[in-house]
C-alpha cells in the first residue's frame, strides 16, 4: 500500500513538473529575446549591447522580451513563470524583466527586490504609460520596446545609462576622422554640383509650382460646397479663406514670367497646397462628425443610464480599483453635464452633446476594462499602480527563486535562501 502511494505521489510530481515549462519559450541566453519579431536584427543587436554595457557597469540585469502568447495566463503570471523557469538573474537580487505580448496588447515589468530602491513599482507603470503605449498604440512596437528599456535603464541608474545611451545616439568618436575626410570630399563635390546644377533646380522648380498651381485652381473652385456647411466652424473657414488669398499672388505666374525667384515660389505654393488640403480635409472631418452627432446622438443619449448603470454594477463586485472608480466618476460627470446643457438648448447641439456623450461611453468602458485588469492581476497575485494607490499590497510565494509580485509584499525565497520581494506594473499596451 506504501508503494503505491509513493508510486502515485511521484507520478504526479513528474506531470506537475512538466506542466511548469510548458507554453514558455527557450532564452537564447541574451538579454533580448525577440520571439514575436518586432523589432529588425539591427535593433536587436543594438539594444543586446546597450543592456550588456549596462549589466557590466551598473549592475542591474534587464531582460527583454516579447512573445507571440501569454497561452492563457495572466500577463503578470506569465512574466513571472518565465522568468522562474529562465532563471534570470539567479542568484542575484537586481533584476527587471520587461515582457510584451503584442498580439494581446499586454505588457508587464517584474522589479526583483534588490532593484525596488532604484524603481520603485509605481514608476513602472509610469513608464508604461508615457514611455511605452504612446508607441503601442499606433503600432510602433519595435519604438516602444527601446523607449520603454531605455526609461527602464534610465530609472535604474541615470548615470550609466546616459553615458551608454548618448554613445549609442552618437554612434561613437572611432569615426570622427573618417567623418572629417568625408566632409571635405562633400565639401568639394557640393562646390562643383553648385556650379552645375543651379540650372535645372530652377527648372525643375518652374515646374513644379506650375502643376500645383493648376491643382489648387480645381481644389479652391471645387472647395465652396464644404465651406458654405454651416456645420464647418468659422475659423476653420476664415483659415481657408486666408490661405485662398495667399493663393491669389502666385495665381497668375506662368512659364515666361521674368524675374521670378522659382525655388522661392516653389516652397511658398508647397506650403499653400498643404496648408489648403489639411484644411479642407479637416472641414469635412467636422460635416461627418456633425452628421454621425445628429445619427447616433439621441440614441447614446438614451443608452448611458443603463451604461451607467452596468458599469456601477460591475465595479460593485470584487476589488475595488482606485483608477476604475475614477473612470466612472469621469464618465458620471461628461452624462451629467450633457443634460444640462441639453435642458437649456432650444434647438439640440448634437454635436456638443455627442462629444459628452462618447467621452462619457469611453469613460464607462475603460472604467470596466480597469476593473477587470485589476481583479485579474488581484486573483494571481499581481500588484498594479491600482495597488500602490490604494495602499494594498499582494504577493505570490515564489518556488525556486522565480520572479514574484508585490509592492512592499511578502519575502519569497529564492535558491540562495535569502529572502526576496518583487515588485512589478502591467497592463495594456
């Protein structure tokens, strides 16, 4: 009977073994590991040296590192578990671990205990917002992951990542001799061009303010039915109208026009062209917008009490999130100063109401996508900048030295069998 439960026993500690390193990806033992290809080998190169300089000199290990899955965990949980299974930093207690997901849209910094005093776990998410998602957001993946490890760096040890940062930037003094020869050869050879080309720059620009003289004729002629929309606001109109005059004096140039400055003009009509398509496209943006306010106005203004009412609802259950309620307040007082304003209105702005209404909808959904982050985080053990506001904390044991959470949490124990404490942010990106 003995062996069986100790055959049993074992058995089931083998498949929980394997079970702790499925779903994570091999290092390939640098301190970027790229998986989900955000970046190009140059970037990957470049920042792999950055933080290498900064491991020798500060002594703090970053690791960076994106993936194409969080295969269902938690982006905290999976930062964490990855970071056990790597062993990043083992052994040591000053270690950050920068995790994105880009295909969830999740990102997560996991701060060991040793570094906590550098970066305390508010400023993580900090990072998150201003150095990370303004890149995230639009796409820009490869731009957010350098700017987010360089402000990592940056908090870590301003010193030594200012000095690796600016030879980064500089590219470095090897070749300030080579640059020197290199512009006095420029030098030489802009000399010549100058002699020869001046010519055809004249040409080329007669040209080219010739061609978009006669495509802004048609743009202007063809620009009333937009101008006259009463849903057009006026200085967007008076704009156009000024730049329309400004058009008047290079109107009447033409191919034998004497004394005329064509590089000159040339710059003068590009502005012009741009200065009037930014315009007019801006004034249709208003004519569609005032026409969705005056569609989907009534309706949304219809809605947002059972949208209010949800999202109170929602937020009612479980942890209470500091930036979720904050949400709901925002989105309270966008409805509330909607129907003032529309109890007073003779005749409905739409398009005042429904700037109020939508900021109010945005508000109700983020409010519920904070609190469902925040409850996610609670349950694994994750503590966020909701947590640091609240003045809550929460931490997960850590089982041979991994990663773990918590703002000023528990102590976990690591390998060396000293305690350790992680602090750590995360969220959309």
């Amino acid at each position: 009977m003995r062996m069986k439960t100790l055959a049993l026993f074992l058995s089931m500690l083998f498949v929980a073994t394997l079970a702790i390193g499925q779903g994570y990806p091999e290092s390939s033992g640098a301190f970027v590991n790229d998986f989900a290809a955000k970046m190009s080998p140059e970037q990957v190169r470049q920042l792999n040296a950055e933080l290498s300089t900064f491991f020798t000199h500060a002594d703090f290990e970053i690791a960076v590192v994106t993936v194409n899955s969080l295969g269902g965990r938690t982006v905290g949980d999976y930062t964490k578990g990855l970071a056990t299974k790597w062993g990043v930093g083992a052994g040591k207690h000053n270690r950050v671990m920068f995790l994105i997901a880009p295909n969830e849209r999740k990102l997560y910094i996991a701060i060991d205990s040793g570094a906590l005093a550098n970066f305390p776990s508010y400023r993580a998410e900090e990072i998150r917002l201003d150095d990370i998602v303004p890149y995230t957001r639009k796409n820009q993946w490869a731009d957010g992951i350098i700017s987010g490890t360089h402000a990592i760096m940056r908090q870590l040890d301003p010193t030594t990542a200012g000095t690796i940062l600016d030879a980064s930037v500089s590219g470095g003094r090897d070749g300030i001799l080579i640059v020197k020869w290199l512009a006095i050869a420029l030098l030489v050879g802009g000399f010549i061009w100058f002699l020869v080309v001046p010519p055809y720059r004249r040409k080329a620009a007669r040209s080219e303010v010739l061609s978009k003289q006669k495509n802004l004729i048609a743009l202007f002629a063809g620009s009333e039915e937009v101008t006259n929309n009463p849903d057009v606001k006026s200085d967007q109109r008076d704009k156009f109208l000024q730049v329309q005059l400004e058009f008047e004096k290079v109107k009447w140039l033409n191919e034998g026009s004497l004394n005329v400055n064509w590089i000159e003009t040339r710059n003068t009509i590009r502005e012009i062209d741009d200065q009037a398509h930014s315009l007019l496209e801006s004034m249709r943006q208003q004519i569609a917008f005032a026409k969705e306010a005056r569609q989907k106005g009534p309706e949304l203004m219809q809605q947002m009490p059972e949208l209010l009412a949800a999202a109170e609802e929602k937020l009612a259950t479980g942890k209470q999130s500091s930036r979720a309620a904050q949400r709901l307040a925002q989105a309270r007082e966008a409805y509330s100063q909607a129907q003032q304003q529309s109890s007073g209105m003779s005749t409905m702005d739409w398009v005042l109401l429904y700037t109020l209404l939508s900021d109010s909808q945005e508000n109700c959904v983020q409010a519920e996508a904070y609190h469902t982050d925040y409850n996610a985080e609670s349950t694994s053990g994750y503590i966020s900048s909701d947590d640091v506001d609240a003045g809550t904390s929460a931490a997960v044991p850590s089982s041979g030295g991994g990663f773990s959470d918590g703002a000023g949490g528990d102590t976990d124990s690591d390998d060396s069998g000293d305690n350790n404490s992680y602090g750590g942010a995360g969220g959309d990106c």
